[in-house]
C-alpha cells in the first residue's frame, strides 16, 4: 500500500467520519429544536390557560358586582315601598275620623298611662278636646296639657316615673321594627 492510497484511505474514514458526526449534529439539533418547539407549545398552552382563568376571574367578578348592584337597587325599592306603605299609615292615623281616634286614644291610654300623667297632644291631633273628656282620663288622673307638640299625630305621655311616646310616627316606628320582616315577606315574598 502506497502513501497515496494511505492518504486516500485516511481521508475516505475522515470523510464518513464527517459525515457521521454531520449525522449526529443534525440528530441532536432536530431533537434540540423539538424540544424546544414542544417547551414553546407548553408555555402558550400555558399562557391560554392562564388568560382564560384570569378573563374569567374578571368575568366572574364583573357578574358578582352586577349581581350586587342589582340586589340593592331591588332593594333599595322594597324599602321604597315599605317607607310608602308606613307613610300612607301615618297619613291614615292623622285622618282618622273622630270615633276611630277616640277609640285608638283611649286604648293607647288604658294600656300604657299611669295615674298622674300629663297628656301633650300633637299640634295636628283634632280630638284633644274629646280625648279630654273619655272616663278613662279621670280613672287615671290623667292631667292635659295646653301645650302641643310637633309629634306628628297622637301625643306623649310625661309622668314622675316614665315618660312613653305615643305619637303616631313612634308607633308607627315600633310597628315597622317588629313587624317589617313579616310585612316584607307578604309584600315581595320570600326570596
């Protein structure tokens, strides 16, 4: 064997030598670049994923803020109307014709008066006069007193142990705070 067929023969191993380590560079560099395409795909995949929950987290949160609004403008009418209907009462109390109200004054008066109590009637009560005159207020000892109040209808009671409001806005008052549940409920129903 000449030199020239050893060098012949070295450079033909050198060539496929090449060729192989060629091979296997691009082997690795495919492998290389579809691991790195599949870790790209796993980070969009990812990335989606993550802007939908967060679209929806904001979805969630802006139906929740609706959903709030809404229930207190229901709300916020219900109690409209609950105010309207305890102002309509009032209205009915203040109107009430004399012997509903003399019946009303002296009920109110048996049931909570004490002997020796002074009667302020409301400026705008029109049968003070005829309330002056029931039995019960000599029963009781009942004093009247010349002086009105701005009540809004009925009167107040002042005595040496107690004094009770009785004006038509606190029974309405006392009314609404035991019954406005109830009355809500026969109103709108239960929710």
């Amino acid at each position: 064997m000449g030199s020239a067929e050893i060098v012949g023969r070295i450079l033909s191993d050198a060539d496929e030598e090449c060729a192989k380590i060629r091979e296997n560079a691009l082997k690795e560099a495919d492998a290389i670049v579809g691991e790195a395409a599949k870790r790209a795909e796993e980070r969009l995949e990812n990335a989606r994923r993550e802007a939908q929950e967060t679209a929806k987290g904001i979805e969630d949160g802006k139906a929740a803020a609706a959903r709030l609004d809404c229930a207190k403008v229901e709300l916020e009418a219900k109690r409209r109307v609950l105010d309207g209907v305890y102002k309509t009462a009032l209205k009915q109390l203040v109107d009430l014709d004399e012997r509903s109200a003399l019946a009303l004054s002296e009920k109110l008066l048996e049931l909570y008066a004490e002997g020796g109590d002074e009667i302020f009637f409301a400026q705008n009560f029109a049968y003070a006069e005829k309330v002056a005159a029931l039995p019960v207020i000599k029963a009781k000892r009942l004093k009247i007193s010349k002086e009105k109040k701005p009540l809004g209808g009925g009167f107040i009671l002042k005595g040496s142990t107690s004094d009770k409001d009785l004006s038509y806005p606190a029974l309405l008052k006392e009314d609404m705070e035991s019954n406005l549940a109830a009355l809500a409920a026969e109103l709108f129903g239960r929710e």
